[in-house]
C-alpha cells in the first residue's frame, strides 16, 4: 500500500513534471530550429536531452533521502519503511516519466521527418530508439527507475557515513548506471555499448543486467540507512 512517504514522491515528481518535461520538449525542438534558420545543421539532441530526466529523478531522490530521514524517523516510521516508501514512489513515477521520454522521441522524429532533415543525433548516431514502443517505454522506465535507485543509495551513503567516504563511494553508488543504460537495447545508443561489447547482448540478458544494478543500489541503500543518525534539522 502506498503511504505518505511514497504519495508525497510522486506528487512532487508529477508536479515538477510541468514544468520540466515542457523545457525538455522546447529544446529537443527549438535548437534544431534556431541552427537551421541560422544556416547552420544540427541532428537531434533528444539522445542527449533525455539525461535530464534522469539526473532529475536521480537528485530528487537524494534530496528525499536528506530531507526526510529524520523527520520520518521522528513520526515513527522505520527505517525499512522508509526506503521501501521512497523507493515504491519512484517505481510508480518512473513508467510516466519513461511514456513521455518515449512520446518526446517520437516527436523529435515527426519533426525532422516533416522538416525535411536527416533523422540522426549531432554525433551521427541513429535517434532514441521507439520501435516496438512498448519495449521502448519499459527500457526507458527501468532506466529512470535506476536513476533514482542511484541517488537513494547517494543520499543513503552519504547521510551514514558522511561526506568523504560518500564521495569516495560514488564509482559504487553512481558508476553502475552506466552499465544499465549499456545493457538496455532501447535507450540512446552511445559509444559505451561497442567500448563494453554489449551488441550482442539479449534483450532479456540486457534488462537482467539493469534489474540488478537497480537491487545493488537497493541493497546499498538499506545497508546505509540501517544505521544512520537521524539528526536534528540546523536552526
């Protein structure tokens, strides 16, 4: 059942959703135009416009982790609770963020198509993958979700052990979710993905591989939080 910790999750998400989805949407369209109308020529951006999201998930979880431990705690939530509350709010936002991620890439392609431009990404490599959609949009989920699995366990590391061995945890805490995006066949492709020999990857074989870097920062989560200090808020 979803409590006030997961509620409060993904009305923020959603809320926030607004404002930031919009933005994305005007760039993915509005540089390619600028750079043409300027005589210039671009491909499209979305395959970068699209770390966004992610980043924004991701440090959306770390603020949650930072500002409501203590006060949860405070209420009398546990700890486990806690987490599984954070982390249930952010499944439920990361299959909407991943239909609009889908929908915008699929917009970007309408647009080059009906302006007459060639359909590639400013490196030459081809679009956000769309086809099948439905695949797409679970890649695109899974990633998101993983993003912000990532910054729970920043957040997490962070507030047991303190700001060094935080920072010196980031290549755990962080790194994997290069092999996610990496593994997925449906997100933007990138040059990690013949650097890491993962072409031949099975679709299946490639979504185990991001399902498990999700439960590694799950697990490094919980670990962190089952003995941090719930400290009082700085007057």
């Amino acid at each position: 059942m979803m409590g006030a910790v997961a509620r409060k999750v993904v009305t923020q998400c959603l809320w926030l959703a607004l404002w930031l989805w919009p933005i994305v949407i005007a760039v993915t369209l509005g540089v390619p135009t600028l750079v043409h109308r300027l005589g210039g020529d671009i491909g499209g951006i979305y395959a970068g416009a699209s770390q966004g999201p992610r980043w924004f998930l991701f440090a959306m979880a770390i603020v949650v982790v930072a500002e409501g431990f203590a006060a949860h705690l405070a209420l009398g939530v546990t700890r486990r609770n806690f987490l599984r509350q954070l982390v249930l709010g952010f499944l439920v936002v990361a299959p909407v963020y991943g239909a609009l991620s889908v929908a915008v890439a699929l917009v970007e392609r309408w647009f080059f198509e009906a302006s007459g431009w060639v359909s590639q990404t400013v490196y030459g490599q081809p679009p956000v993958p769309t086809d099948p959609w439905y695949l797409a949009v679970l890649d695109q989920s899974v990633l998101l979700a993983v993003f912000a699995l990532s910054g729970l366990a920043v957040g997490a590391v962070y507030l047991r052990w303190g700001g060094w061995l935080g920072t010196l945890a980031l290549p755990l805490t962080v790194g994997p979710v290069l092999m996610a995006a990496t593994a997925l066949q449906h997100v933007d492709s990138g040059d990690t993905t013949s650097v890491l020999n993962a072409e031949n990857l099975p679709y299946a074989g490639g979504l185990a591989v991001a399902l498990a870097v999700g439960v590694w920062f799950w697990a490094v989560a919980r670990l962190s939080l089952r003995g941090a200090v719930a400290r009082p808020a700085r007057s």
